[in-house]
C-alpha cells in the first residue's frame, strides 16, 4: 500500500458541522475529494443546500446547540465514520461589558455544541468500534488574541482542546481517536469584521510570521490527515495551523 492510501477515505461517510461557508466548506470539500461521502450539518440552509450540492455532498439542517437534534441527527444517519466539529462563533465584546447572552451564545456553540456532537455520533462509533472525530479549535485556544477583545471564545477554543484530549482517553482503547485543529487567522466571513477594522488588520499581520492570513482550504490538508488513517496513531492531538502566530 502507497503511503498516500492512507489518507484516502474511500467508503466512509464524513458529517462536517458549519461547514455551509468558510473553513467548514474547504474541509467538506476536502473530505470529498479525498473520496468521503459527506454531509454538511448547518444552520444555515439557504447557503448550506448550494455549497452541499457543488460538492455533491448531502445537507442537513442542525444547530449544534441542540443536543436533541444532535441525537437525532447522529440516529437519522446511522452514525458516521468521520465527525468534523466545525461550527463556531466569535463575540468581540469587552471581557466587564460582556452582556450575559454573548457568553451564554459563545459557549453553547463552540464548546457545548462541540460535545453535544461528539456525544452523539460517538456513541456510534463507539458501538462500531471505530471512528474518528476531528474539531475546529483555534490557536485562541493557547494563546489569548489582542488587540480585539474575546474572552469568551478563547475560553471557549481551549475548552474544546481540553476537551479533545479527555474524550481521546476515553475512548483510544474503543477504536475512535479524538484529535482537533487550532487554526491562526483566517480569511472567511468570521475574520471579515476584523480585517476591516485597521487597528487589527494591521496587528494581526505583523503577529504572524508568514505575515498573512491562512486561506480556508490550508486548514482542510490538517483535516485530512488527522481524520484519516494516515493518523492512526495520533488521538489527543491539537494541530496548529497558525503561519506561525504562536512562535512568538
Ligand atoms: P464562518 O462564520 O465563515 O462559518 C461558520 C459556519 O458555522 C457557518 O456556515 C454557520 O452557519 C455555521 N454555524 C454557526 N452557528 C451554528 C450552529 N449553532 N449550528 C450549526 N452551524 C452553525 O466561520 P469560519 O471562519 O469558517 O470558522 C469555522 C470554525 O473555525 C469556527 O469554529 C471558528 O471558531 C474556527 N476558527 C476560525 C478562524 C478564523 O480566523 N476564521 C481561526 C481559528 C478557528
């Protein structure tokens, strides 16, 4: 078998969480190509529908804050080989001036909704022995971003890496490794606000060694890896994709 086999994933079913745009499209995308059959679980249907369809991958409607309809995604399905939790939200808010809902909101989508997910489609993979779970942290996760204010999503980002590395004990022994992504600064509609305000544009480049932003699909390839085979080793795993923001 050629090394590259193992990143193939021929026959298996992938569910990618957000992924009607941005980082989640790439990494569908990704999946797809790499011969997954995907599924795109979005809030969003209005987009989601057309980007599924571009793919030739499958849409259905989820909010990942719902650990019902989590449940009953993960039961409609039949389960899934590959989760990717990808779904996420950020809220720019001054850590005193925090209102109640933008940290409640924050946290219910980025870390709640992540296990919501992992507890519903690992149940599955649990019972077949096998499976693998890949979420979208962020380098926010290790390091705390300025100039902008976003003590909830950092506090949310290291919960998920936190979290990886506890459900990956759990469940090595069983057959489904649990690793995630930590992403620096990318170019999707999350960043856009940033990236027009010059303050942060302006910190955010000098911040980053490689002096620039990553595209959506250089964050899909670390995807690919950890999802598949070619990680049959790896569970517990954060992986930074960050042009080297967390260097300095
Ligand atoms: P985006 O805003 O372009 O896309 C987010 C997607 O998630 C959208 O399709 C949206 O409809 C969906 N979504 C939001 N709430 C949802 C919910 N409750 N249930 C289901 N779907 C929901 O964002 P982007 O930039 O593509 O981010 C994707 C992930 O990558 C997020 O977890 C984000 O925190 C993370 N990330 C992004 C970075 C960036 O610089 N853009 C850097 C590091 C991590």
């Amino acid at each position: 078998m050629s090394i590259l086999d193992l990143f193939r994933l021929d026959g298996r079913h992938a569910v990618v969480t957000g992924a009607a745009q941005g980082i989640g499209f790439e990494i569908a995308r990704g999946l797809a190509e790499a011969g997954a059959r995907v599924t795109i679980a979005d809030l969003n249907p209005d987009v989601g529908h057309d980007a599924a369809r571009s793919i030739g991958a499958a849409f259905e409607p989820l909010n990942v804050t719902d650990p019902a309809a989590a449940t009953a995604l993960a039961a409609k399905l039949g389960g899934a080989d590959i989760l990717v939790n990808n779904a996420g939200i950020v809220r720019n808010t001054p850590a005193e001036d925090t209102p109640d809902d933008d940290w409640t909101a924050v946290m219910r989508v980025n870390l709640d909704g992540v296990f919501w997910c992992c507890r519903a489609f690992g149940q599955h993979m649990l019972a077949q022995g096998r499976g693998s779970i890949v979420s979208t942290a962020s380098m926010s996760g290790l390091i705390s971003n300025h100039p902008q204010p976003q003590a909830a999503y950092n506090a949310s980002k290291a919960g998920v890496i936190h979290l990886t590395r506890s459900l990956a004990g759990e469940w090595a022994s069983r057959g489904v490794r649990v690793n995630c992504v930590a992403p620096g600064y990318t170019a999707t509609p999350l960043t856009k606000r940033g990236l027009e305000t010059p303050e942060w544009r302006e910190t955010w480049l000098k911040e980053t060694p490689m002096g620039r932003l990553a595209e959506p699909a250089e964050i899909a390839p670390a995807v690919l890896y950890l999802a598949s085979d070619a990680a049959s080793f790896v569970t517990g795993h954060a992986l930074v994709v960050d042009g080297g923001y967390t260097c300095w």
